[in-house]
C-alpha cells in the first residue's frame, strides 16, 4: 500500500481560512434571514470589537486573563511536575497519595469558588487559585504515569551502566516520560484557560470572562458577549499551537506520530 501523500504547503492554511469563512457567511446568513435584533452579525461583532479598542480596555482584559493564567499555570507546573516524578519513582508512595488525588481530581474547580473567595476575598489571588488547582491535578497525574510507563529495560540498562538513582531519574526516566508528560501540561493549559473565564465572571472585575458578564448586564450588549467568545477561543487555539510546538523538539518528537 502506498503511503499518503504528503499535503501542500498551502493547504494547511487554506482549509482552515475556507472553514471559517463558510462559518461567518452561515452566521451572518442566519442572522438575516432571521431578522435578529438580539443576536449580533459579524458586522456588529467586529464594531463592538473597534469600541473596545477605541475605549482603550480590550487589550487590558486580554492581559488580564492571560496574567491570570500564567501565574496559575506556572505555579501548578512548578509543585505538579515535582510530585509527578517523586509518586511515579516511589510507587509505594503513589499506592498512598492516589487515592486522595483521584477523589480531589474531579471536583470541578467551579464548586471551589465558594472557598477561593472565602479564603482569598475577591481578586487575582482567588481567581489564580482556582487556575492552580484546575492545572495541578492533570499535571500530576500524566507525570505519574508517564514514569511509571516508561519500560523497565531503560531502568536496567541505566543502572549497567553505573548510574546514580538521581542520574537515572534525570538522564532516563524522565526523558523517556517527557512525551506523555507534555500530553498532560498541554491539556491543563487548556483546562485552565476554561477556568480563568468561568472565574473572571464571579471573583474578579477585569479579563475577558468579566467581560462577557458585564456586557451581558450592563445593557445586554450581546456584541461584546460574542466578540468575548470569539476572543476565548481564538487564545485557547493559539495557546493550544503554542505548547504543541514543543512536540516539535529533537528529544520529544519520537513520542508523536508526525
């Protein structure tokens, strides 16, 4: 069987660019076949976009939420990389420390604004709370198996050849898991991109989830509500590209299929 063919060049754009543009005349189609005087067009979606630039806050609410993220994010990287490594190298200590993970682990970070605000009052610190925790659980848990699934040969061959535990947890093991590992910091990312919006719309006054709620109450400005969404998920997607391309590196691109 031959192999497939390898795409264009250019149609890793192209195909992409026609969606979205099937996509925009459909909505601007439906809104006035419908003679909608609620939901917006494209056109009032991208005045509403314009007046926020005007009005000199768009790019504020951007870094806002963006700020948010990062701290939070980072700060769960930080102690669930760690902890990851430590539970898959000892699994005596992941057979005590799992199960508490798993009954924290599907909590929904939204049931923890109550305690955020209660703890932190209303700011960056309850919202980044919240983003640390959404993030920190899936980190841990892909480190965790991604040691723990990293095959026992690479283990025995590292100690025949004299290796400390540190070395071989350093210069081995944790190569070898760094694929599975960077799976699960991709999908935290994007969990806590979904967090920081829900979070911004109770516990903060600013970023992009604040904006969609107060456009909503404050003269049910449903442009700006639209223009909001389209700007989440523009930034999820562009996030998204962005730690994708660390599947690109030398030392990782042997774990995903090109």
């Amino acid at each position: 069987m031959s192999a497939l063919a390898q795409p264009r060049k250019w149609e890793p754009v192209f195909w992409p660019a026609l969606a979205a543009s099937i996509l925009l005349v459909a909505w601007w189609s439906s809104v006035a076949l419908t003679g909608s005087t609620i939901f917006p067009s494209p056109m009032d979606v991208q005045r509403g976009l314009a007046e926020l630039v005007r009005k000199g806050v768009l790019w504020g609410y951007i870094a806002d939420s963006l700020g948010r993220v990062g701290a939070g994010y980072l700060i769960a990287v930080a102690l669930g990389v760690p902890l990851g490594l430590m539970l898959g190298w000892y699994p005596e200590a992941g057979q005590v420390v799992n199960p508490a993970i798993q009954m924290l682990r599907p909590i929904s970070p939204i049931a923890w604004i109550p305690v955020s605000i209660v703890w932190f009052g209303v700011g960056n610190t309850a919202a980044i709370y919240l983003i640390f925790l959404a993030s920190f659980f899936p980190i841990v848990v892909a480190v965790m198996n991604g040691v723990r699934n990293v095959p026992s040969m690479y283990r025995r061959a590292g100690r025949n050849f004299g290796l400390s535990p540190g070395a071989l947890l350093a210069r081995v093991v944790f190569p070898a898991a760094l694929p599975s590992i960077l799976v699960g910091l991709r999908i935290a990312l994007g969990i806590a991109w979904l967090v920081v919006v829900a979070a911004e719309m109770i516990a903060v006054n600013s970023g992009l989830g604040y904006l969609v709620i107060d456009s909503r109450n404050s003269g049910k400005r449903y442009d700006l509500v639209v223009a909001a969404m389209i700007l989440i998920g523009v930034i999820g997607l562009a996030l998204d590209l962005g730690i994708r391309r660390l599947e690109k590196l030398r030392s990782v691109r042997w774990g995903f299929r090109e």
